[in-house]
C-alpha cells in the first residue's frame, strides 16, 4: 500500500486517463505526485526517460501515456499507433526496472481481445484468435506491453500490473472528428447538427454494434484502488502463472444506434440519424467479464446517463473556453 507522501509518477498526466488519475489522488490526499508534459519528457527517448526516472526514484508508476484514436485514425495511420505505444511503453517499463520502482499499472485497452471471442470477455481469452483489423496495430503494441510485464515480473521479480480498460468517456476527451472515438464523436456531431438545425446526422456504420463505456473518474478510481492493494494481493495479481492482467468496465454494453439517441435527448437535437454502412463497425459485440476486479474489491460507480450529462457539460465548457481564447 502507499502512503499519503509516497512518490507517484504519473505518465501521461495531461490526458484523459493520467488527468482523472492525477485528481483521483490529489482528492484522496496524495502529496508526492509527478508529471512531465510532452514537452518537458518525450517518452520516446529512452536515454531521457532513463534518467528522469532514476533521478525520481517514484515508488509507484501509473502508465498512461500512449497514442490512442478511433477507427479511421487506425486505418489511416497504423505506423503511427504501432511504433509509438512499443517506444513509449518499453522506456518507461524497462527504466521502471533500472530505477526500482516497486509497482507500475501499465494501461492498455479492450481491443488487445479477439475479435471473436465469448462474451463477456475474460482475461484469459488473450491470444486465442486473431484480432479485428482495424485496430490491429496499437491492439499488438499493446499486448506486447502486457507480455513486457509479464517477462519482467518472472525474471526480476517486479510487481508490474496490466490494466485493460473497456471503452472510456470523460473530461479531457478527444472531440476531432478525425481521431476521436465513437462516444466524443456522437456528441461533437449532434450538438453542431442542433446548432445548424440540421435534418440529420449521418453515423458511422450501421449502428449495430455492441460496446460497454467507462467513465474516465470510475477507471481512476479502480487505478488507486488497485495500485493500494495491500502485498499479498497485488503479488497475487502480478506474479501469477498467467498474464498480469486485469480487466475494467462496467460489465454492460449497449448498441452504438441507442448510444446515439441517449446522446440526442441530453443535446437536444431535433432531427434524425442516417447511417453509413460503408464504414466498418469493427467487432460486433464487446464486453468485458469483471469478476476479477470485483473480486479485489472494486465496481464502477458512475451510471452511464448521469456520465454522459456530465461530459455533455463538460463539452460545452471546453467550447467556450476554445472560443475565449
């Protein structure tokens, strides 16, 4: 467990995810917490990240730092997805090790799972089928990440935890149309679609498809919980015969096509939706199985509609803020 004036490393703290964390435990009382932008730590660098984090000494790391994007963004740039997250994650895993860092929560994401596996998905589906294509890439990086801290766990004994998050919503959110997730979209789309008063709203593929949403402050929430664990808990969780691995959601899901109409009544709009099925849909239906998170004493607390009002405010105060500078 640690201490109110432990030192905590928070990779990624500008973003959605490393923001909510960096609330999460200032709220709870954390005193010793440490961030570098982009620009002050270009986690690329393997010789600067070495350094930093031998010169900090953190007790624990939460790694969130990574490019992330939403289907387009991973047809279009797959190098991009690819090569980043491998960078990225092996300089901060690899000087976690050099500079002894006792415990790392390394983030990744639902889609390191099959595209067709059972549902809800459990943790040791990993690697059973292939993956969905479309976001191939950044699923491979970041499952080598989760092998990285697998390895690293049986040959040095490291306490290094994989956390795979389902899909997530949130201050902070990416709203470019180009490279956001379906969630931020929906809501940037509609809200412009109700300023122009426009007739409809075309929606990516067929509306069909399945998906389970996390709030960004729940996932926070199960991130402090998790990196608290007392010893024999997080030994369990990271020394295991099988991956370091633990899933994160709400175990619910609903149709892309029902997320749209929550959406349209919290917005407002008054037209109605097209849907483009030249677009893909990725994965039909995923879920995630979180008996295992549960079991180590942690659930979501933030109902989707209340979450999705919440973020609706947030969205228009970030509009405003845009426009006053």
């Amino acid at each position: 467990m640690l201490n109110k004036d432990s030192k905590i490393y928070i990779a990624g703290h500008n973003g959605m995810v490393g923001s909510a964390c960096w609330r999460t435990l200032s709220d709870a009382g954390y005193t010793n917490l440490i961030g570098k932008s982009s620009k002050e730590l270009d986690l690329r660098n393997q010789s600067d990240v070495k350094d930093f984090l031998a010169d900090e000494k953190p007790h624990a790391i939460i790694d969130a730092a990574a490019k992330v994007g939403g289907i387009l963004a991973n047809i279009t740039f797959p190098v991009n997805f690819l090569m980043n997250n491998l960078t990225i994650q092996s300089n901060v895993i690899k000087a976690s090790h050099k500079a002894n860092v006792a415990r790392l929560i390394f983030l990744g994401s639902s889609c390191i799972y099959p595209k067709n596996c059972p549902q809800p998905i459990k943790e040791e589906y990993l690697l059973t089928s292939e993956l969905e294509a479309t976001n191939r890439p950044y699923a491979l990086a970041k499952i080598a990440g989760i092998e990285m801290c697998w390895s690293y766990n049986r040959q040095f004994n490291t306490q290094y935890l994989a956390a795979m998050p389902t899909n997530l919503y949130g201050p902070n959110d990416n709203y470019d149309l180009e490279t956001s997730h379906v969630l931020p979209a929906l809501i940037r789309k509609i809200h412009e679609a109700k300023l122009k008063n426009s007739a409809c709203v075309e929606i990516w593929g067929t509306g069909t498809p399945k998906r389970e949403f996390l709030h960004v402050d729940d996932l926070a929430s199960s991130l402090v919980h998790l990196i608290n664990l007392d010893h024999k808990s997080f030994i369990e969780l990271t020394n295991s015969k099988t991956y370091p691995l633990i899933n994160i959601g709400t175990g619910r899901d609903l149709s892309i096509s029902d997320l749209a109409y929550k959406i349209k009544e919290i917005v407002g709009f008054r037209g109605s939706f097209v849907f483009n099925k030249s677009f893909p849909d990725g994965v039909i239906r995923k879920v995630l199985d979180i008996e295992k998170i549960k079991k180590y004493g942690w659930e979501y607390k933030i109902e989707l509609d209340k979450g999705l009002d919440s973020t609706y405010k947030n969205y228009l105060e970030s509009q405003i803020e845009d426009k006053a500078h």
